[in-house]
C-alpha cells in the first residue's frame, strides 16, 4: 500500500473525525461557559465575529481559479476553490497573530523583569 492509499483511506477520515470531536467539543465548552458566567458569553461571541470576520477577508481575497486535472480528479470547482483559499488564508492570517502575540508577550516579560 502506498503511502497516498494509506492517506486516503485512513488518516483523511481520522482527521475529519478529529474535526467533528473538536467541534463538539468546543460547543459543549461554549454552552457550560454560558451557564456557569453568563458574561463571558459576550467574549466568545466577540471571537465567533472575529473569526468570521477573517474567513471573509481571506475569502474575498482568494483566487477561485481551477486547474483541469482539479476539476476532473477532485471535484474541486470554483465555488469551492475559493472557499478552500479563504479557509487556507483564514489560517495563515490565525498565524500571524498567534506569532505577534508571542513576540508581544515575549516583550512585555522582558519589560517587567527590567522594571
């Protein structure tokens, strides 16, 4: 078995279950959170909005083109390029923040010890 017959048929499904775990695990946090403060409802709300806020951005700014060998072999059309694209950017730009929040929190330790 090759290693794409391997990825296909067992990791890609392994990894869509994983999504789904994630995902229902995250609306279960997000409904005990509700109950337990209401007020920081308002918080991930807040983050909901910012994410989908970069999934637009990402989405808007990514190429919907298709290749032949994409359309034939994997379905993709240009609908669901685009969408693709915005997720990829989507994460790309989770990326960078996550970077600068490090570089950020890196900055402000080293201020305090100085201080």
């Amino acid at each position: 078995m090759n290693g794409e017959a391997i990825f296909t048929e067992y990791l890609l499904p392994f990894t869509g279950l994983l999504i789904i775990i994630a995902l229902v695990a995250t609306v279960i946090g997000f409904l005990m959170s509700i109950i337990t403060d209401p007020k920081s409802a308002i918080t991930v709300l807040i983050t909901i909005a910012g994410l989908v806020v970069l999934f637009f951005i990402g989405y808007s700014v990514a190429d919907s083109s298709v290749t032949a060998r994409e359309l034939n072999e994997f379905g993709v059309d240009e609908p669901l390029s685009q969408k693709i694209g915005g997720i990829l950017n989507m994460t790309y730009y989770l990326f960078i923040i996550a970077g600068v929040a490090v570089v950020l929190d890196v900055v402000q330790r080293v201020v305090k010890s100085i201080g």
